[in-house]
C-alpha cells in the first residue's frame, strides 16, 4: 500500500482528562516507532502519526484529519512457519513426521501471535529477544542477555558444538573426542566416565531460555564438501506475559573418509529438546523445565590399517594419506551413545533478593553400547584378533558390551544478591544404578557383566562474593562430599573442591585445590576385551582419590584499541588415574606439576583486526598426562560494510597450530584414549580462509579449509592412524526470525 503524505498539523486542543490515544494502543513499555518517511518532515524524531491494530481494524492514534506517514504491513503468514515447512523437506520421513507434529502444535499459537502493523520492524528483533540460562536464574538476573548476532565465530568449526575447548579427536566430524587441554575437574562423587561424546550432547543445565516479545525462530545448516554437517533448528514463544515455551532440534553428521568408494554415511547425532520458563506475576517465582533426549551413534573403525608395503616405505607413516583407499581394522564396529535428560529449576523470593530458596530435580540416563562381529579380516593366520587384545573374555563370535546410568539429583538451596554482595548456599543429593551387561554364545544372551552398583551421596556447598564498583572483587566458592558408605560397608574417602579468587582492577589470583575419586569405568569394567577391577587379580583398581592444587594469576587490560590477556598457573597433581599403554588404568605413585602460561593478544586497526591466542605446557615427563607443548590459533580479517552498508562482512583468514607430541590412542571397546608410544603425531598447521556476511537477520559464511594442504605435507594425523580431513570447501548459514 502507498505511503501517503500527511497534511500540516493545525493547533488541535488537548484530549479531555487524561485520556491519551496514543497510550491506549501502545504495546506495554514501548515507544513509538521511529519515522523513515521522507515525507513526514520529523526526521530522526518519533512520528506522531501512526497506526496500532485493532479488533475492527487499523485505529488513528492521531485526529481524524490525519493519515498515518508510513506504510501499512500485513503479514499472511510468519515467516518462521514457512522455515520450519521448508526444514522438514530435509530428513527422511521419520523425522518430518515428527518435526511436522511438533508444528502443528504450535501453528495456531504463531498464527495468533501475528503483529500485522507497521510498528513490527522497529518493536520486535534482536534486542526485544533476550536469552536466560539456569546460571542467570540462581543469581536473580532476570533480564536475560542480548541474542549472539556477530559473525566472529561463525565459520569457526570448534564453535558448531557444545564444547568450543581444543580437543583431540578421531579427525571428523561425530567421532571420539577428548579436550586437549589440562583442566581441573571440580565433578565429584560417582560419574560413568564415558564423556568421548560430550561435546555433541547438550547439558540440561546449560539450555538456554527465552523471553521473546514476538515467536523467535533459529535455523542454522553448515556443510562441507567432505560431508560434514550441521543442521539446527528451534523456535519459542511466549504465552500471554509470564511463561515462554519452545523445542529445539538439531543434527550433526559425516560421511566416511576411509576405506570407501563414494559418500557413504558415518556418524549421526540427534538431539530433541523440550522447554518452557514461567515467572509469576509479582516476580517472585521463577521456573526452568527442559527435556532432552540424544542419540549418537558412530562406526569404530580403529584407524587406518598400513600394509607391508606402506611400513616398508621410508615415507611412512607419511605416506597414509590416501583417503578413501585407506584399510581399515575394524569394519563391524559400532558405538552407540544415547542419553536422555529432565531438569526443573525454580526459585521462590521470600524477602526481596536478600534471601530466595531454590530446588533443582535432575534425572538423567546415559547409556553406552559397543558392538562388533568378528570376521576373518580382523584375526590372523592362528585366529587371534588383531586389533583387540588376542582372545575374547565373553564371546569369540563378536562383543555386545553395554553400560546404563540412571541418576536423580535434588538439590536445595539459599540465595540472596545485592549489589556489593552476593552468596548461595545448597545441599544435593544423588542416587543412582549403574547396570552393565554383555552377550555370550551364538545367538547372544545377555548376562550381567558385573552386578549392578546403586548409590547415594550428599553434597554441601556455596559460593560467596563480594565487589566493590568494577575495582575489587572476592569470591569463594567450593563443595564437599562427606564420608559415605558402599553397599559393601567399606568407607569411602571424603572428596572436595574449593576455588578462591581475589581482582583488583586488571589482575587477578585464584587458588583452587580438589579432591576427587576416580570414575565408575576406571573402577571398574568388564567386557568381552578388557577386565579390571578393585576383586581383579591381575589389574586391581584400588585407587586413591587424585589431589590438584592449582594456583593462577592473570591480567586483562585494555590499551587503547589493544586488549591483552595473560595467565600463568601452577599445577600439582598426586595419585593421578590415567589409561596406560595397555589402555587399562593405573595411578601415578608418586606427585606430577604443569606449569601452563596462556596469552591472547587483540588488535584493531581501522577496519582490520587480529585475534592471536597460545598455550604454552610444560612437563618434566610424559608420566600419566601428555600435552602439545604450544597450542595456538591467530586469526586477521577485515571487517566493514559493502554495497552501500546493506551487507556487513568480514574476510580473513584463520591459521590452527600445534607442536609434536605423542598423542592419545583410542579404544572403542571402552570408549577411553589412553597413552602409546610408538607414535609422534608430528606439529603442523591448519590454514583456513573465509568471507562472512551479515544482511539484516541473515548470517552466512563461505570457507576454504585447510588450505595449506600439500605446503608442505599431504596431510595431518588428528590421532595415532587417524588423519584429519583433507582441503575441503565449507558454507553455513544463520537465519534468526523475529516474528
């Protein structure tokens, strides 16, 4: 419809009493919108001249004599449910019917949630929609934090999972993986200890909530010309002022680098989530409820298998770069990784925010299955497996080992926060089963492996901080285990963290000390492979708890339009559990210490910025814990408007790097890396150049990856007999929607 010009405003009287029109149609606390028209003659003011929908149709807030100054907008259908039609067309028939379910649930809510007034541009977009997490709720910060809309990070691959830390993995997308990094465990009590999968799965306490003033939809699809994908799509809505509700569904996947003559499919991971948030009236109470569900399932296939003549060459292993023409050890092999979650955190305000009572229920289930069928390719001439250990424990014909965890947590707890002054006090408790079973004898029957494990365990803990402006800062923080008792009436140590932190302006000190036990599969585990255990003859599990005692100091600083970041710590560790050499566990006797310094440095120059970040570790030894020596990542692109500001771009490129050192090898059957010797994976660096737009709700991004193939080696090992993925190109794209 034309925009029509309004007439010179004459003197007009005041509306009787305290009637105001235009206050009677505005949304609650929003503003008019702000006049583009030329023709309005109020440039860069707000425009009295405007129109709010009605029951009847289109009202004039202004006197009769006088049109609205901007366009008339009618929206037949939202934009967000035309995606989601669009994504079903992308999966096979399962899971569009149940995409396609969840939309017709929500289609009557999104058809009368549509805003058909010009005002909708302006009222409704990336700063009306705000997201909220559980952390953000137990410190009664409500107001949410603004939608991620940068391009910094889009092309970047680390960020397309839930874990952006360096990891080492099997070099493709879907595949084992473990942080490459040291990290300080601050997880107590009993946990299964397979986390190879972690990175895919979303945590229940880190989903995020919405508060949307309009339906908020999210679609983002990366592609790889090697076959990497990721495909995530999820959509919220608020109903009425108080509760919001969404789902949230996403996919990763990846085509086959060895062993193949064409795309075949590799590993799949599905993830279904289900949320809702509601806040009462007066804003005393706040809810949290999600349900997650994730399957991940992935083919093991041991790594390349170098013949005679490969080892013979003096390239080797330099010469097992041939891709899909590479031999495989095990081509039967499958791990599945299905978890399934339920979390409900509310609080309750009982005098202002000095003092708040909270409850968090937390049931989750993982479960790890690993199958394979032994054929003739995997034994030698005697019929002893090659790649396994040489005999069987369980079944000769194939291994069906499986693990399943079921735990409740219930934690309750104080809070309060002021200003200067902020704390949470909490008690939790946790009980679970664990139930491990294999299959024997052909056709397979399946037996307990070992007898089921049930728990239960309290914890206490709380944090405490206070700050005074942006100056000084204090904080402590820590939880505890008390002695608890097994099943078998033998006492269990005492595990704890506690971590201190003082700030004063740019620097900063933290001490954090740790005691922990090691995990239920480095307890314990029986398969058709391996067998350890505390009762075990031949590898006795019984191990201390391991100690770390941390101490770092950092500095943050900005100098005109240079940001520099610096940390240093000190690390000591005693009694640490590891994987050996024969991928079983063992303690270090005696005490280990890192020293790890890390610095990142940023830099804008005009329309030009650098982001340079390393990692430095040094070990006296190679005893129980290996890292590269020097991890870094550098990145310098230009960033600025093109074509007349109506798109933002950036191009640069990325360089990855890290030294030699004898990297982790992986055993399927247990789902744990363990240390080898007999392989260097040799320091190399990753090149990758990109170009990354903006146009209004639209992020895209194009990349080269890995363009320094061949400059000057063929390829990379990611693992031991694990290449990375050869130059491939990449795209991806972001469309975010706001009604």
């Amino acid at each position: 419809m034309p925009t029509t010009t309004p007439l010179p405003p004459p003197t007009w009287p005041p509306w009787p009493g305290n009637y105001n029109p235009v206050r009677a149609f505005l949304p609650p606390r929003r503003t008019p919108p702000a006049c583009w028209s030329p023709r309005c003659g109020l440039p860069w003011r707000r425009c009295p001249y405007f129109t709010f929908p009605s029951k009847s149709g289109f009202w004039p807030t202004a006197p009769p004599a006088f049109t609205a100054c901007s366009r008339l907008y009618f929206s037949p259908k939202l934009l967000s449910d035309l995606l989601l039609l669009l994504s079903l067309r992308l999966f096979r028939a399962r899971r569009a019917f149940l995409l396609g379910g969840l939309l017709l649930l929500l289609l009557p809510l999104s058809v009368r949630a549509q805003i058909v007034d010009d005002s909708t541009k302006v009222l409704y977009g990336a700063k009306t929609t705000r997201v909220l997490y559980e952390s953000d709720i137990l410190r009664e910060q409500y107001e949410g934090r603004v939608i991620d809309t940068t391009l910094t990070y889009l092309h970047q691959q680390r960020n397309w999972f839930h874990d952006s830390t360096f990891q080492q993995d099997l070099g493709n997308v879907g595949t084992a993986s473990r942080r490459l990094l040291w990290q300080t465990n601050t997880r107590l009590g009993a946990r299964l200890g397979r986390t190879v999968f972690d990175k895919y799965t979303r945590d229940a306490a880190d989903v995020p909530f919405y508060d949307t003033k309009s339906p908020y939809t999210f679609f983002r699809y990366d592609q790889s010309s090697a076959g990497e994908q990721v495909f995530e799509l999820s959509y919220s809505r608020s109903i009425g002022k108080r509760a919001n509700v969404g789902f949230a569904y996403e996919r990763f996947a990846s085509n086959k680098i060895f062993n193949t003559n064409g795309r075949e499919n590799f590993a799949e991971h599905n993830n279904l989530l289900f949320f809702t948030r509601y806040q009462s009236t007066n804003d005393r109470y706040h809810a949290l409820f999600s349900v997650s569900t994730s399957r991940h399932i992935v083919p093991e296939q041991g790594g390349i298998r170098p013949s005679a003549l490969d080892v013979a060459d003096e390239l080797y292993p330099k010469n097992l770069f041939d891709y899909g023409k590479e031999n495989i050890w095990l081509p039967r092999a499958l791990n599945r990784d299905d978890r399934d979650q339920v979390r409900l955190t509310h609080t309750y305000r009982l005098l202002g925010r000095g003092l708040t009572v909270y409850h968090t229920a937390d049931w989750r289930r993982q479960q790890n299955k690993f199958t394979d069928t032994f054929t003739a390719a995997v034994r030698d001439g005697q019929g002893n497996l090659l790649f396994y250990p040489p005999l069987p424990l369980q079944s000769n014909e194939g291994t069906d080992d499986r693990a399943e965890l079921r735990q409740l947590e219930n934690t309750l707890g104080l809070l309060g926060r002021t200003p200067a002054v902020e704390y949470r006090v909490y008690g939790r408790y946790r009980n679970g089963t664990l139930v491990t079973r294999t299959r024997r004898g052909v056709p397979g029957v399946e037996v307990p492996a070992l007898p089921d494990y049930s728990f239960g365990q309290l914890f206490v803990g709380g944090t405490a901080a206070f700050r005074y402006r942006q100056l000084v800062g204090v904080e402590v923080a820590g939880e505890l285990k008390p002695l608890d008792v097994k099943p078998d009436f033998t006492s269990q140590k005492a595990e704890y963290w506690l971590r201190g932190t003082a700030r004063l302006g740019p620097l900063s000190g933290e001490l954090l000390t740790s005691s922990y036990a090691p995990t239920l599969t480095q307890q314990q585990f029986s398969g058709n492979h391996y067998v350890w255990g505390p009762d075990n003859a031949f590898y006795p599990t019984d191990f201390r708890n391991t100690s770390v005692e941390q101490l770092t100091g950092r500095l943050d600083q900005q100098v005109g339009t240079q940001r520099f970041e610096l940390a240093a710590s000190v690390v000591n560790i005693r009694n640490l559990v590891y994987y050996a050499q024969d991928a079983r566990p063992r303690q270090l006797d005696d005490a280990k210490r890192l020293l790890i310094g890390t610095l990142r440095h940023r830099l804008q120059f005009g329309h030009i910025f650098t982001d340079n970040q390393a990692t430095y570790t040094y070990s006296a030894d190679e005893r129980g814990v290996r890292f590269p020596k020097l991890v870094s990542n550098s990145k310098v692109y230009y960033q600025s408007y093109i074509f007349k500001k109506a798109l933002f771009s950036q191009v640069g490129v990325e360089m990855y790097y890290q030294s030699k050192f004898r990297g982790y090898a992986y055993s399927p059957s247990t789902q744990q890396f363990y240390l080898q010797d007999h392989f260097t994976i040799r320091n190399y660096p990753l090149v990758d150049v990109y170009f990354s737009a903006d146009i209004k709700t639209v992020s895209l991004f194009l990349k080269m990856a890995y363009v320094n193939q061949f400059l000057p080696e063929n390829g990379y090992f990611a693992t031991p007999y694990y290449s990375g993925l050869p130059r491939r190109f990449q795209f991806g794209i972001r469309w975010q929607f706001f009604d």
